[in-house]
C-alpha cells in the first residue's frame, strides 16, 4: 500500500505504476460491488427469469413439504415481461428532448476581446449603411423622404442582439460540439448510457485518447469501479477510476503494436486461461458468490460447459491443445486511471504591455541561485516560497514551486503486460485554479441517498414477480378450459332412427347416434322416445335427454386478467411510467385526464432526465477540452501550418467544415450549458396543442402566447406571469382600439370615394350632353351652306371647307369621350385600392 499514498513520487518509473495497478485493481482478485444483483437485473431486462422461478419456488413453498405449487416444478414457466415497455418508454422520452448546448467564454480576457467584436460588427454595419447612403446620393440624388428612411432604418446600439451574440471563438466551439454530436452519434451514447441507469441506477462515461484523438466511450456498469467520497455525488471528483473490458488477440495485437517488444506480440498467442477460470460454483451468480473479473462472457453459457466449449477469457501464459478454445481465445484489459501530484513552477512576468502573465513550467527550468527567497500565501491560499529575480533582459520574475493534481494514466494486458504509463495527454489545466481537479471518467449514483441505490427496475421487481406468478396461474386455467361439455343420455334415442321402413339397419354398421347427429345437424330436429330402454321395461326416473355442463370457468380467468391489470398498473408507477403513457386508457377517463397523467410522469422523472443530461454535458465539455489540446499540441509540433480543416456530414446530409486556426484554440476558460430540460418537453407540448388554433387565427397573438407558455414552463414567479398577462392585454386592447379607428377611417374614405365617383359620373353625363348639343347645333350650322355655290372637288354637294371642319369636330368628340372613359376608370381603380387596404388591415 506504501505506492498509493507516496502520490507525489518525483521519478514515476515504471515500478512505480505497476505498484499501484496492481494494488488497486490486482489480476487476480476484483471484486465488484453487487456485481451479482446488477447482472440478474441486465438478465431479467432480456427475459432471462430463472431467477424469477427460483423466487417462485421459495414464494410457493414457504413451509417446506406442507404446501406445494400449484405446477409441476419441472414445467417450464413463460416470462411476461411488462419491465420492457416501461423501459424502453423512459428511453424514448430521454431521446424526445432535445441536445441543445451552447458554449459560452467565461473568463475576462475572452469576454473582453467579444465585446471588441461586438463594436466591429456594429461599426462595420453602420459603415455598410453609410456607404450605400452615399453611392445613392452620388448617383442620382436623394429627396428628404429617402433620407429619412435611411437614418431611419440604419442600425442602432440598441438593435444589435448582445445576449445571444456568438464571437467567433464562440461559433467555432459550437462547432465543434454539433461535430460531436455527429461523429459519435450522441443519441446512441445517450440511450446507452441511460439504460444503464434505469437497471441499475447508474452510469459511467469516459472520453479517452483512440489512435491520438479523443474519443468518448460509455462504460459498463459491471466492469468499472471507482473511489470517491461518499458525500461527492460526482464520479469524476474521485481518486481513481478503472474499467475492464474483454478483447480479441488482433485487437490486443492492434493496441499494442509499436508499445512492445516482438516477443511480447508473440506471446499473445499462448495466453490461455489460468486456474483461477476453472468452473465452480463461484461462477454462479444466482448464488451471490460470483466474482466479476472472471466470468464468462456469457456466465449461463460457461456453466453448462466444463471443457473449454465457450470464451474463455486469458489470464495467463500456458500451453492448450484445445484448437475450438484458441480459436475463441480473449483477453482482459484493464485501465486505470488515478490522481496523483506533479512539481511544477508557476512563473510569473510583466509582458510589454506591463501586464502580469503567468506561465506554468516544469520542476526542472532554471531558477538563477541568487534569487531572493520569500515566504507568501499565494492566491491559493497556501503558504509558499517564491523566488524573486530580474532576469538579463531588466524584467522582474517570480517562481513559486507547487504540487498540483494531474491524471496518470496505466493498462494491462493480461496480467503482466503493462503499456501507456503515463501522464493523461490532452487533460485540461487551469492557471486560475490548478486545484479544480476531475477526472475522465463523468458519472453519477442517482438515488443512493445515505443508504445503497436502487433503480428504477429494481424497485419494479416485486411486481414483476406477482404478474409472472399470477400469469403462469392463468396460463394453467386456460390449459384446462373446455368451455362448455353436452352430456346426451343416448338411451333415449329410438332404435329405428338407424332402420329403414323394413326394420332393417340403413347402411351395413349403421349408427342411430351418428344418424342422429346428422339429423340434428341438417335439418336442425331432435328425436327422442322417453319410453324407449336397453332392457326394454320402462323408466320412472327418465332424465333430460341433453344436458350442458360447463368444464372451466372464463371468468376465474377474466378475474385473472384484472388482477394482472392491477399488478402492471403498480408495476408501472413503481417506474414512474403511468398506464397512459404506455397507451393504456380507460373506458371512463377522458383526454385531459390522460394528458395530466403522462404531464405528471415527466415531473416525477425528471430528476433522472436531469442528472442523465448533466452527465452528458460534463461529457461533451470534457471531449472539447481535450480536442482544444489535441490541436494545440498538432499546431505546436506543425509550427509551419497556420490552419487545418475537419470536415463532417450532418444528419440531414449537408457538408460542413471546421477551419481551425491557432488563435481559435488560445482561450482560457469554456463552459458548456445545456438549452433542454423539462419546461422545455412541456413547451413543445403546450405549444403543440396550440398550433391548430393559432393558424385558424391567421396567426393573431402568437409570438405572446408563445411567451406567456413559455415563462410558465420555466417556472417564472405568478407576479411575473401576471405582468406578461396585463401587458399583453393592454396590448390587445390598444390594437383592437387602433383597429377600430382604421375600420372608421377606411369607412369614411370609402363613403368620400363613392360620392366622389357619382359627382364625376353626374359631371360626365352633363358635359356629354353638353357637347352633343354643341356638335348638333355645329352640324345645322353648317348645313346651310350645304347647296351654295363653293368649292366642291368630290361633287358630293359638301363644301370641301364644311366637310375639313366637320372631320375635325368628329375627332374631337372621340376625344372627349375617351377622357370621360379614362377618368371613370381611374375613379373605379382608386375605390378599389382603398377597399383593398381595409381589407388587408381588418384582416390583421
């Protein structure tokens, strides 16, 4: 144990990782806590339920050979699994809700280079606005009305969005997170991962380096240890972590290659198991003396075999003549990750700005040995000594030497192949709070409060114990039901039914009860003679002839039935599933009813939707961390590139890329927040239901009711409900006032506009009337000349003068009438817009 605790070992050999492995996480003694009971619960989830019978048995002979049960105990009993579709029911609602995070800068320094960003955006729009303003003044001028439209419509401080404003450091980490969410399929992570916790109240997830990258992985549950505070509700808040997990030889072989020596590959080969995988009764887990680190992958598989028939799992060189075995040949490797402690020096300068910087350096820099030595608490609150000195160049320099936490990292392969002993590459470090220290690993324990956690399936166990109980029962009266049995006293069928007129029998071996059965079936009759007997004397006690009796009782089995109803309604609120969430209803209860049934199953479940979404985000904000110092370190060791490019497809099949430059990743402090939880599943609902009606609306009061539903699903205080409510009133009242006041305006135009048209068409008709009179009076005029003596070139007995005049006056008229025309159709056209507009505005 000496290993463990010297954490602050300065030469970390290998001995030194070594020790500790295998102190913590021995070869050949891991025991899992309740291994056993997690195993069976994963078994019962996949209708496994021999330990469901065994339950049965005991429940079904308490007293030893006074009661039996009610089956033969060697008759194979049916598991009905009602678990499943509350399981799956609670998967699917963790899947309803959305994944929405969003990264956020959180220190000074990146804060304050956004806020520059925000006056770039907004001096460049304004400059935008000015220069458009500009090239329409110099290319053809621009009246008054144009420039205050202009000025009007130029943005303002108060326009630009500064909450949900994104720096460009900001877009690229969210990015990277939706890259996340696509890469590794996050709902896959997140189903997995909270299977695991509705079986067996917990779960693990882990983001460890794959072939250099980053790469989140979920653990199970009954291969992963841990070992933190008993009050720390965080696994990641631990001193170590280790997980175990079986591998193939290739893959063993892949992992390995160029970490050791060739013979080390080569005796992969000859890994076979060792004695401590021989089968005995440990390897029952029925009988809670199993050990995990040596099961089977399959424990029920490796009872029924003694002779090597299944996977085997390698723990130690040997020689086997099995060909099947080594063909099937797997291999333990076990991970451990712990909390130790490095020297390093926290070196702090002025930079040319007379800024203080600090730098985190190793134990080993060179620190000038007439520096002056002084004795501080630093912003740590910790004594410490500092060193003080100038340097060649006049700057002033302190050192300060601490031991602050750090994740070291070792695997075995086996039990004697150890690789990857080491410092956790891509691990975060904070300048600001060395000492804010957690692990990979991110999980939670949901419900062990002050005593050890059961799950959501566990506590449905009972219940599911009494339905397999009660159901194998009805499955016995079903077995047996005949329904109804015809008792036919055949006595007192006559004789003759089977002869013909002659007494002679109708057919060789004629039956008169297969004759009159046929009877009763054709022509629908019954024949019987109360008198007739075997012995021929008569009967005083004759009986009826049929007689029904019925064998089973259906209702013995509808009686059943309910009882099974009860036991899976119980079942299901023991998992907080309701029957309705299931699409069970009740002939009696209506849609509200069964909308505040399934409403009240998310808030029960909530606390499990919570912790599962904080789990995942503490996970996906582990995974930027290391992807910001995979790059950082990929630009380091490629100092001549100044950008690379990720490409990924999204869900909906777009092509996207991610620039990633240098200065992207130069930050000091990200946090990820999560956008989902359950006002936002009952917003969605809410507003769901709403949909129909808004568009029957035309739309009318959206965006506020979309407000109002919004801040009661968030919880927001009743007085802050009630000022939105007023608010929105006043709102309504002030837009119904302003419409009323259109509805006169428009009226009034509309009334102006009609009186206006019938004076136009009554000045029409009189200035037509007029100039017909005119042109009447013009033509006798002109008829007068019509037999002088004139020039007369056609000879048509018209004055060549009097017919030009006459011609002239004719067009003229046309003239006129035309203008009459144009200006009853402008006068329509004007009427038309003015009723269109009132339309348009009583509309809105």
């Amino acid at each position: 144990m000496e290993a463990v605790f010297n954490l602050r070992e300065r030469n970390k050999s290998d001995d030194w990782y070594k020790s500790i492995m295998n102190t913590i996480v021995p070869f050949n003694n891991t025991n899992m806590e309740s291994y056993e009971k997690y195993r069976l619960i994963y078994a019962i989830l996949n209708n496994d339920g021999s330990v469901l019978f065994r339950q049965l048995y005991e429940l079904c002979n308490p007293e030893g050979e006074m009661f039996k049960l009610p089956f033969e105990q060697d008759r194979e009993i049916v598991i009905y699994n009602r678990l499943y579709p509350k399981f799956m029911y609670l998967v699917g609602q963790m899947l309803k809700r959305g994944d929405n995070f969003d990264v956020l800068l959180l220190s000074d320094r990146d804060n304050a280079a956004k806020d520059e960003e925000i006056k770039k955006v907004l001096e460049a729009a304004i400059n935008q606005e000015l220069m458009i303003f500009q090239a329409q003044m110099e290319a053809g001028g621009a009246n008054a009305e144009q420039i205050e439209e202009s000025m009007r419509t130029m943005p303002k401080p108060e326009d630009i969005d500064i909450k949900n404003f994104k720096s460009e450091m900001e877009i690229f980490y969210n990015d990277v997170v939706e890259y996340f969410k696509v890469k590794f399929d996050i709902k896959s992570l997140k189903s997995l991962s909270f299977k695991h916790v509705l079986a067996v109240d917990r779960c693990f997830m882990v983001v460890v380096e794959k072939n250099g990258q980053p790469h989140p992985m979920v653990l199970n549950t009954l291969h992963c240890g841990f070992h933190k505070n008993s009050n720390e509700e965080r696994i990641e808040k631990g001193d170590y972590w280790w997980y175990r997990t079986p591998i193939t030889v290739t893959e063993a072989i892949d992992e390995l290659e160029g970490k050791v020596e060739d013979e080390v590959l080569e005796r992969l080969r000859g890994y076979t198991s060792s004695n401590y995988l021989t089968p005995n009764t440990a390897w029952d887990v029925t009988s809670g003396q199993a050990k995990s680190q040596y099961n089977y992958l399959s424990v029920e598989e490796g009872m029924e075999s003694r002779f090597h028939d299944n996977r085997y799992i390698g723990q130690s060189t040997g020689t086997s003549g099995d060909r099947r075995y080594r063909a099937n040949q797997l291999i333990w490797k076990t991970y451990l990750e712990f909390k130790a402690y490095r020297e390093v020096i926290f070196l702090t300068m002025f930079n040319e700005y007379n800024e203080v910087v600090t730098e985190i350096v190793d134990s080993k820099y060179p620190i000038p040995k007439d520096a002056a030595t002084t004795f501080i608490v630093n912003r740590y609150n910790q004594k410490a000594k500092r060193y003080e000195w100038i340097d060649e160049f006049g700057n002033v320099m302190y050192a300060e030497k601490m031991y602050i936490p750090r994740r070291y990292e070792i695997t075995r392969y086996g039990y004697d192949i150890f690789t990857d002993m080491r410092e956790v590459p891509n691990q975060p470090l904070s300048i600001d709070n060395p000492y804010d220290f957690e692990l990979s690993c991110k999980g939670r324990i949901f419900s062990g409060l002050n005593a050890e956690s059961i799950s959501l399936v566990e506590r449905a166990l009972p219940s599911l114990l009494q339905y397999t109980f009660v159901k194998d029962l009805q499955n016995r009266e079903l077995a047996k039901y005949e329904g109804y049995i015809k008792n036919i006293d055949a006595s007192q069928i006559p004789d003759y039914l089977a002869m013909d007129e002659n007494g002679n029998p109708l057919y060789e071996g004629a039956d008169k009860l297969k004759v009159w059965r046929y009877l009763r079936r054709t022509l629908g009759d019954s024949y019987y003679d109360p008198t007739a007997t075997t012995s021929g004397l008569p009967n005083n006690q004759r009986t009826t002839a049929v007689t029904a009796e019925q064998a089973g009782s259906i209702g013995e089995i509808v009686n059943m039935q309910q009882l099974l109803d009860l036991i899976d309604r119980e079942m299901g609120m023991q998992m907080l599933v309701p029957p309705q969430a299931e699409g069970i209803y009740s002939p009696s209860s209506n849609v509200s009813d069964n909308q505040q049934a399934i409403a009240q199953s998310y808030t029960m479940a909530e606390e499990y939707f919570r912790l599962h979404q904080l789990v995942i985000k503490e996970t996906v904000n582990e995974y930027v961390t290391q992807f910001t110092n995979y790059y950082r370190r990929f630009f380091e060791t490629n100092p001549e590139k100044t950008e690379t490019f990720l490409n990924y497809v999204t869900s909906d099949g777009m092509k996207k890329t991610i620039r990633i430059k240098p200065e992207l990743l130069n930050h000091e402090d990200l946090g990820i927040f999560i956008h989902d939880g359950d006002y936002n599943e009952r917003y969605r609902q809410m507003m769901t239901q709403m949909i129909q009606p808004l568009a029957q609306n035309a739309g009318e009061g959206a965006e506020r009711i979309s407000e109002l539903v919004m801040a009661m699903t968030r919880g927001d205080s009743p007085e802050k409900v009630h000022k939105m409510i007023a608010a929105a009133a006043r709102e309504q009242e002030q837009r119904m006032q302003q419409q009323g006041q259109q509805q006169q305006q428009m009226q009034q135009q509309q009334l102006q506009a009609q009186a206006q048209m019938k004076q136009q068409e009554h000045n029409n008709k009189l200035e037509q009337i007029t100039l017909t009179k005119q042109l009447d009076a013009e033509i006798k005029a002109m008829d007068v000349y019509k037999f002088t003596d004139d020039l007369n070139q056609d000879k048509d007995g018209v004055p060549d003068h009097i017919e030009a005049y006459r011609a002239m006056r004719g067009m003229n008229q046309k003239d006129r009438e035309l203008d009459i025309k144009e200006k009853d159709i402008a006068s329509k056209e004007r009427i038309a817009k003015i009723s269109k507009k009132e339309n348009t505005k009583s509309s809105k």
